[in-house]
C-alpha cells in the first residue's frame, strides 16, 4: 500500500503536464503541514473517545487515504468534463486502488478500534 502511495505521490506531476501547468514548489511544504494538523485534530479525537494504541495510525491513515481518494476521483471526473483522456489514464487506475485501500483500512479499523476502547488494548 505504501509503494502504491508512493507512485500516485509521483503521478501529481503527470497531471499538472497533462494540463500544461507546473506545479507549485510549496505543495510539499503544505502538504507536510496538512499532514501535521489532521494528525493534531486526529489524537483529540482519539483522546476524547477513549481508545489507545496504534490503532490511532489506521484511523489518520484511513483520512488521509480519503482525502486523497478524493482529489483524484475530482480530477479524474475534471478530466471526464474536459475530455482530456490523459488526466483519466492517470487517475483511472489509481481512484480503483485508494478505494480499494480505503475499504482495507476502513474494515482493520473496525476491527481493532473495538478492543482497544473496551479492552484498553494496545494493538
């Protein structure tokens, strides 16, 4: 999953050249910083509901997957209203494997987050 991750990181740039645009040099620093504040808000919310452990990692990880599923299913269906079949031949392929982890990580998730709130298990 985190290889996968990796190539549709390196995949961002195809699409700006499909549109013929380059992409900002803060995207990364942003990106970073993004990252930083949903992983804050995140552990208030794990501290509120009461659960511990690693299981904390599988729910920021489940959002961020999210978000990013996102922002390529927006331009995946930007390149449907557009016609421009270079935009859909990137984002196709990886729309199907973020919804395919999203649904991993959603069912681990649901697994684990039950023991370690009424168990107070680490796992």
């Amino acid at each position: 999953m985190a290889e996968l991750a990796e190539e549709h990181e390196r995949k961002i740039g195809d699409l700006y050249k499909a549109i013929g645009r380059t992409p900002s040099g803060l995207r990364p620093s942003v990106g970073e910083w993004m990252a930083k504040a949903e992983e804050a808000m995140s552990s208030l919310q794990h501290l509120c509901g009461g659960a511990i452990g690693s299981w904390k990692h599988i729910h920021q990880l489940l959002l961020m997957n999210l978000n990013a599923l996102g922002a390529f299913a927006i331009a995946e269906q930007m390149g449907l209203a557009l016609g421009l079949k270079e935009i859909i031949d990137i984002t196709f392929q990886i729309t199907l494997e973020k919804q395919a982890h999203q649904l991993i990580l959603q069912e681990y998730m649901l697994e684990t987050v039950p023991i370690s709130i009424l168990y107070q298990l680490s796992l």
